[in-house]
C-alpha cells in the first residue's frame, strides 16, 4: 500500500474490508441454511432430492420440470422451495408414472426415491429344464418377510410394514416429513384381503385372490400399485432378484422389474 496514506484512513480501509468479509460469510452461510429475503422479509426455505433408479427419468415438482436422472447421478436436487406441500412426479418412456405429495420444512431436505414400474409386466414360461427346481423351489421355500431393519407383517388382510431399530434411524419411506417418521404403515389396505407379501425390487409383492401385484413401499401418498398376474388361485416365490409365478401347474417368471 502507497506510504503517503495515513495510518489512520489505512486503518479504515482495513476495518472496511473485514465488515464486508463479515458481512459476506454471515450472507453465505444464511444462504446455506434455507434463508433467503423476499419480499423484504427474511424467510426460511427447504429443498427436495428426488433419487431416480433408471437414467432420462423426468422429475417435475409443481408441474415445473426440475432436472433429468443421469447415468452417473440418479438424483435430482431442488432448493430453495417455500415450506408446506409441493408436488413431485417422475416419468419415463415405457413406465407407469409416479407421483408423491412432499411436505418441505425450513432447513430440511425431503427425500424420496421414486418407484417407477414397467407399463407392461413381462411374465414368460419358465424353461423346460428349470421347471423340476422351480416347483421344489416352491415347495420348499419361504418368503422374504424381513430385509435389514425392515419387516412385513399381515393383519385381517392389510399388509404392514415396520421398521424395527431405532426410529431414529429409520428410512424416508417411514417420514411424512423430514421431521415427523413412524416406527410403520400399511402399505396394502382395504379391498380383497392379502394372503401372503414379500420385499422385491424396492417394492412389497402381495397375493389376493384375484392374482400378484406390487406396491410400493412408502407412507406418502400416493402409491404405486400394478398387477403383476391378476389370475385368480395363482402364488409367487421369490430366489434372491427372480420372482416366480405358479398358476394351477404352470410356472413363470417375471423378467423386466
């Protein structure tokens, strides 16, 4: 700095610059936490993260499109959204779409994962030489009732799925908002009465008595639901990523959830 200015305006410049630093950190961390100023009055914001399985999923929130899943990132940031509900929907070519109701409160980030299913189920026969295994598979095994903390229990025909650690530490699908979760919820209610469920491809399969079908597995509305083979007397088993139909002695297994 020149010497010819005083130690003194040298003195104010210095105090100058570190009010504007201050000044700037205190704004940037604000910013950080949700506030933004409008209208003239300071108010708090929230943000969705929207997680997308496939890539070219088209994420919308109030009927404005936010962003697309990418082969890389599968999620879709939105900040700076007023508290209360907002309205998220997903889309993409060959699938049923998704729609859910999330509530944003200030400085929190709501999560969800959509659950997009195929518009139609591919169920072929099973192969020749694999139809001995598959029928003993049947005979023999049991469903997947339990997945990690998670557990599927039935009740008069309602499906309930219960988070049994901590609730502390339970998933988004258990939160109606980021700062309110239940410990569990129906996932499968009213209507003909659930003989049987299990966990498969992010969802709950259940059987009526009108056939197989999926449902999504989330306490916000709404749900996903779709027929996986709506016969009547038909069952399911499931081996690790294979879900298998029986109908009468038939077999056949579902390939493109």
């Amino acid at each position: 700095m020149d010497e010819s200015i005083p130690l003194r305006v040298r003195q104010r410049y210095a105090l100058l610059s570190f009010s504007i630093f201050v000044v700037v950190l205190v704004a940037a961390s604000l910013y950080a936490d949700g506030y933004r100023v409008r209208s003239g009055h300071v108010a708090t914001t929230g943000a969705i993260n929207v997680y997308a399985p496939i890539s070219g999923a088209t994420v919308t929130v109030d009927g404005k499109e936010a962003g697309k899943s990418g082969l890389l990132s599968h999620a879709v940031y939105v900040g700076d959204l007023k508290p209360g509900t907002h309205t998220v929907s997903a889309g993409a070519d060959g699938y049923l779409p998704w729609q859910k109701s999330l509530i944003v409160e200030p400085k929190f980030v709501s999560e969800t994962s959509t659950f997009l299913v195929p518009l139609h189920i591919e169920v072929v026969p099973v192969s020749a030489q694999d139809i001995v295994s598959v029928a003993a598979f049947f005979a023999t095994s049991s469903l997947p009732v339990h997945d990690g903390g998670l557990a599927l229990t039935l009740e008069h025909g309602d499906v309930i799925l219960t988070w049994v650690r901590e609730q502390s530490e339970a998933p988004q699908v258990f939160c109606i908002a980021p700062s309110s979760c239940a410990q569990s919820f129906t996932v499968k209610q009213g209507g003909l009465p659930a003989s049987a469920a299990a966990f498969f491809a992010g969802g709950v399969v259940y059987r009526t008595s009108a056939g197989v079908f999926i449902t999504e597995a989330d306490i916000k509305k709404s749900r996903v639901v779709a027929p996986l083979y709506p016969s009547s007397g038909s069952d399911f088993r499931i081996d690790h990523r294979h879900l298998y139909i029986k109908d009468a002695s038939r077999y056949y297994e579902v390939t493109n959830l």
